[in-house]
C-alpha cells in the first residue's frame, strides 16, 4: 500500500513541480509586461471561474471517482449519467453568471476577461469527468501528464499572445484554448485505457448522483471560497494594483499547496476503500500528518527567508508589498500540509458528511465575516492574516473532530 501512494503521488506530484516551476516564469512574464493592475484583474477573473467551475461540478466528480473506486463493473452508466449532469449544471452556471456579472460589474475589463474565462467551464467539466475515471481505475500516471500538457499550453500561448500585443486579453484567451487541448487530449488518453460504453441518461441514477455528491459540492465550494473570495473582495473594494499585489504573493502559497493536494488525491480511494479497517486508516491518518509538519516547515523556513528576496529582485516596483504579504501567508502552510489530507478523510465518510458540512460551514462563516470586515479597510496585509487564521482553525476543528468520531 504504501508503495502505491508512493509511486502514484509522485506521479502527481512531479507532474505538478513542473507545472508550478513553469509557472512561477509565467507569472513573471505576465507581471512584466501587464502590471499589476491588469494582473490584478486577470487573478480575479479566475478566482471567479474557480468558484463558478466547483458549483457547476457540484461534487459529482468526487461520487465518480468514488463509486468507480469501490465498483467499475457500472463506469459507463455512471460516467455517461455523470457527464450530462455536469454538462447541464456548466450551462446554467455559465449563462447565469454572465448575465449576472453584465448587469452588476461596473469593470468592463473585469467582465470581459471573466466572461472569456466562464467559456472555459465547457471543456473543463469534460476533461475532469474523464480525469475522475482515470484517478479512480489507478492511472494517474496519464492524469499527471494531461495536467501537465494542459499547463504547458496556457504558459506558451498564454507568452505567444502578449508578445503579438494581445495584452491581458492574450492571457485569458490562452486560458480558454488550453482548457479545449485538455478536454481533447484527456479524451483520447482514456480512449487507450478503457472502452466506455455510453449508455442513456439515468434519471434514478442521476438523482442518487446528486444527493450524494451535493455535501461533496457545497464542501467544496466552501473551500475554494476560503482561497479565493479574498481575491474578489480585493478586486472590489481595492485598487487593481493592490490585488495584483496580493495576487502574486498568493501564486507563491498555492505553489505550495501542490504537495499535500497530490499526496491527498491518491489518498482518497484509499480511504474510501479501507473505510471499514481502522488500524490502516489510523496509519494513514498519523503518516499524513507527520508528513504535513515535516514538509510543511520546511517550506515555511524558504517562504520566508528566500522568496521575498526573489519577488524583491525580479519583479516591477508596481509589486512592492508582495514579498510582506508572503512572508505573512508561508505561516498558514504547516496547517495547509496538515488539513488537506484529514479533509480527504473525513470526505470518504459519507456517514460523516453533514457534520463535516457544518464544520466548514461554522469556518468559512468565520472567514467570510473576518474578510468583510477588515479586507476594505486594511487591504492585502488583512487579506494574507485573515488566510493564516482560517488555515489554524481549518487544521485544529478537522484535527478534534477526526480524533472523536473516526479514531475511536
């Protein structure tokens, strides 16, 4: 078992090296040569794609890798089933928003780019319908590579389309494109793996789908939330600059997250299948925290000597303040290296969800009232410190909880 974390994570986790090493150039390009205004926009524009991408999942993926786990005699009635509900929820998740942004957003930048953004849902739910499968059959070596090539296509054209004077435009179009690459290319990799026979919509399956996968979504959501509606609030309530500041440093902490979101994503089959052994799960509950503290502080010393002098060095003046609001968000890693395999835990337990709902519920509320309070008046410095409070407390409910109801 634990060579089959091990071979699989790595899999993921160098695949995802790369990519963040790629990105980390990227991100200086594009700081470079938009400013931080612009980037600033452009940050919230995926922070508002990156919400709308997990309602209109809704937590099917989840379900899908899940029950395909445990049981892939039924994959194609429940990947065919899964895929037109995703398909359905993307449209009306992409046509509401739109309409919504037009007659609400007085940004004209801010809507266009999001606009062009919220197109990327179609392909996108595609390609993590079938990145689901391959997760749940073990094949994360072909997830690996797909989640790389698609990367790799937004920082090229992403780099092609500035240079031809495209701007900040360029790098959204970028963004669309490489989601239509990663919905084609993932496609025909499972095409090589598996033969999926379709079968007609499901509506009894549909709807079992559905309630199961909801606590999935709304935990989801919440999630995300907690990462990226600090983004929004700034782009808001702030300059463009002061979110392209905080934006920067926060490319930085989401670089790190890579680690434990790897590890995690190979853990949850696992959890979910040894949900009845409690001596494995307490193993691979105590191995994922060790594991989260020992990386976790590691990378927190480098954040926080190494980093700043490296954002300090290489990027505009238009940037000042981004290397003090990292050194402020390298506290909140430990946590985030901590929380993120316990939440994969307490998701394979769907005994536990509607507490496990209420948690994050109680958390994000917590958050949410914290960011409108103080991210208007304090800008990106409250930003960064609201980040590290929630990712503690995230760490220690999830923590307390697990320690009661999972490991008796």
């Amino acid at each position: 078992m634990h060579k089959y974390i091990f071979k699989n994570s790595s899999y993921l986790l160098l695949s995802q090296l790369l990519v963040k090493a790629f990105a980390f150039g990227y991100a200086i390009f594009l700081a470079g040569n938009i400013g931080a205004s612009d980037f600033g926009t452009y940050s919230a524009a995926l922070s508002i794609f990156g919400l709308m991408s997990l309602f209109a999942d809704l937590g099917i993926n989840r379900v899908l890798t899940r029950d395909i786990a445990r049981d892939s005699a039924n994959l194609g009635k429940l990947f065919s089933t899964a895929l037109l509900l995703r398909a359905f929820s993307t449209s009306v998740s992409f046509f509401g928003l739109t309409l919504f942004f037009f007659l609400a957003d007085p940004s004209h930048l801010r809507f266009s780019l999001t606009s062009i953004a919220l197109l990327s849902l179609v392909p996108q739910s595609i390609a993590l319908s079938v990145d689901a499968v391959l997760i749940a059959l073990r094949k994360a070596p072909i997830s690996a590579l797909s989640f790389f090539l698609f990367n790799m296509v937004n920082y090229i054209l992403g780099a092609v389309l500035i240079f031809l004077g495209f701007g900040v435009y360029g790098a959204i179009i970028a963004f669309l494109l490489c989601h239509i690459f990663y919905a084609v290319f993932i496609v025909i990799s499972l095409g090589f793996v598996t033969k999926i026979e379709f079968k007609p919509f499901d509506l009894k399956l549909a709807r079992s789908i559905l309630i199961k996968s909801l606590p999935y979504g709304i935990l989801s959501a919440i999630g995300f939330a907690s990462f990226r509606l600090d983004t929004v609030i700034l782009s808001f309530s702030r300059t463009g600059a002061e979110t392209g500041i905080y934006s920067l440093a926060y490319r930085f902490l989401e670089a790190a997250t890579i680690v434990p979101v790897a590890f995690g994503t190979v853990l949850y089959p696992l959890f979910s299948q040894h949900s009845g052994n409690a001596n494995k799960t307490s193993m691979l509950f105590r191995n994922s925290v060790f594991f989260g503290l020992g990386a976790g502080t590691f990378v927190t010393l480098v954040y926080l000597t190494i980093l700043p002098l490296f954002l300090e060095t290489f990027f505009p003046e238009s940037f000042i303040g981004s290397a003090r609001a990292l050194q402020i968000l390298s506290f909140a890693i430990p946590f985030i290296f901590m929380h993120v395999p316990l939440a994969q835990l307490l998701l394979s337990r769907e005994e536990l969800l509607k507490q496990v709902l209420l948690i994050y519920l109680f958390v994000f509320g917590i958050n949410l009232a914290l960011m409108l309070a103080f991210i208007p008046k304090f800008g990106f410095i409250a930003a960064a410190w609201i980040t590290v409070i929630t990712e503690v407390m995230t760490y220690v409910t999830f923590l307390v909880f697990i320690k009661k109801k999972v490991l008796l």
